[in-house]
C-alpha cells in the first residue's frame, strides 16, 4: 500500500504577504497566527502579512514566520478534511514544524524556541565571518572532498545535502570561496553565494547549539501521532525522549534530505505533500524520486487543489 509524507520548509521560502490568505480564509490557520503572537508577545501575523522584507529575512523573525505558515496550513489543511500522513519530515528549522504536526512539540513552545535558535544561530558567527555557498552538478562525496581542500585550518563542510546534484556548503567565508574555485575546477556546473545572515549547519555553530541544548531540556514532549525522519540521521522515529537530543545535533550537524527522500522511499512513500511557503521542498524531490507524486500548501487555492487531487 503505498504511503504519504508531508514534509515541512526551512529558511529561504520567506516573504511578505506569507499566510495571510490563509488567515483570511480559515479559521484554524487565524488562531495559529493569533497563538504565534500571544506566544512572542509582538505581531508576528503582521511581519507575515504586511511587514517590512528586511526585517522578516532576520533569521531570528524568519524562522517563527515560516514555522507559523507552515503550521497555519497545516491546520487548515486538516481542517478541511486532510488526512493525517504516514510519516513526516522538515528541512532544517521545518523538522519543528513536522513535531508540531506530529503532536510532538506544543506549538507555542516551538515558535518561542525557533525564535531563541534564530538569535543564537545569529549571534554565533559575526556578521561576514561564515557564508554559505550551493554546489550545483557535483555528488556529495565530491564537494565534502574539496570541502576538505579548501579548509586550511578553518571550517568549510556540507551543510544541506539536497538532492543527488545539489549540496550546499558552509564555514568561514574564506573557505567557502576556495572551496567554490576548486568544486568549480572538479566538474562543478555552479557555484552560488548565498545571501544568508549565518553559516547554518556547521561546526561554527557550535555556540548556538551549545544554547539552544538548554531550552530544549526544559521543553515537555507528547506521544508521536506518526514518525518523524530526523535530519541528522535520515531514519525514521517515534521516541519522544530522543527529540531533544536530534533537534540539538541538528544545529551544527549537515541536514541529509536526500538520504532522508531515499530512505522514506524504501518505506513505502509514493506522495509528497508539501506544506508551508514555497515549493523548494518539492523540487528537490522531483530530482530525488521522479515517480513520485507532489502536491503543495501554501495558500486556499492550493489547499482546495490538493484536497481535489486527494480525492480522486
């Protein structure tokens, strides 16, 4: 029989105007925005809706935006008579997302963690110091060896690796740009700077892992509705008491979503459901796994699309 997943974006789907058709139009995605603001004690609903672009690229403000749409068309998706999935999954800051939807994570616990992981992940790497880059057409292997290379003393490693052509790399800024001229020099088609606030997803991070390692502890879990694939290890689980430890790895650790997409494959997963801002997500499962099925959630049109698709 086969199986979906519903998988959740992390940072770079972000823009003004995210979730407020949802507001508009559904009554559980309006209370999840009105949770979000009561739980940070600003409007986060109107940084969402009709805020200023630079402000909403601080990471610290966009990882709850984005954390708070994808929730918000989550529920609203339910609502509307969804079906739970059979497994789920987040890319970087969207596996909080996942253990919302999950029952995992009570969702003001999260929108007030991943603003904390935003500030510490901020405040880790002086701005300038890291950089991140994406390699296009090389195998991981490939682009970890001249990470290798291209480090001389300083950190440069895989961050995301994305599909079997994509990895993104981070570290100190010098590395990453050496790292770039040799990946180009061993078959590389591009290598493109990113415009990030800070180099996620390696050891620089160390500080901020080390900080938000605190706050999880003090966070309460429920009972899993349905397992989660972790990005740090790829592999399905339904432990709560092993949260805490994955969501810490997770900060300075590279996010697997190819080897995730593969592995949920495996088990049995033939659709792809994604839910919050963008379609990032379902096209780097596109190059993954070209017999699947993809559909996504951002807005009521594509909400009522979906549910359509779903039902016949």
């Amino acid at each position: 029989m086969s199986k979906t997943a519903y998988i959740f974006p992390g940072q770079g789907s972000q823009a003004v105007g995210m979730g407020k058709d949802l507001s508009d139009n559904y009554a559980a995605a309006r209370e999840t925005f009105e949770a979000a603001d009561s739980a940070l004690g600003f409007k986060l609903s109107e940084m969402c809706f009709s805020g200023d672009e630079t402000d909403l690229q601080l990471t610290a403000n966009t990882q709850p935006a984005i954390l708070t749409v994808s929730v918000a068309a989550y529920r609203a998706a339910r609502a509307e008579g969804m079906p739970e999935p059979d497994f789920v999954a987040g890319h970087s800051l969207g596996e909080y997302s996942a253990l919302v939807a999950a029952g995992v994570m009570d969702f003001k616990d999260a929108v007030r963690t991943v603003r904390n992981r935003g500030t510490y992940m901020q405040e880790a790497v002086p701005v300038g110091v890291g950089a991140m880059a994406a390699i296009l057409g090389l195998d991981a292997t490939t682009v970890e060896e001249g990470c290798r290379e291209a480090a001389q003393g300083q950190v440069c490693s895989p961050a995301n690796i994305n599909s079997p052509s994509q990895v993104v790399i981070a570290g100190h800024a010098e590395a990453v740009d050496r790292a770039c001229e040799i990946l180009k020099e061993k078959g590389a088609k591009r290598a493109i700077k990113l415009n990030v606030s800070a180099p996620f997803h390696c050891a620089l991070m160390m500080a901020a892992q080390e900080r938000l390692a605190v706050d999880l502890l003090e966070l309460g879990y429920g009972p899993f509705k349905f397992p989660i694939y972790h990005n740090v290890d790829a592999e399905a689980n339904d432990l709560s008491f092993v949260v805490t430890e994955r969501l810490t790895q997770q900060v300075s650790s590279p996010v697997r979503w190819l080897q995730t997409i593969e592995n949920m494959k495996s088990a049995g997963v033939t659709k792809f459901i994604e839910i919050g801002p963008g379609k990032v997500l379902t096209g780097l499962v596109r190059q993954i796994d070209k017999e699947a099925t993809y559909a996504n959630i951002e807005d009521s049109g594509s909400l009522s699309n979906t549910l359509e698709n779903l039902n016949n």
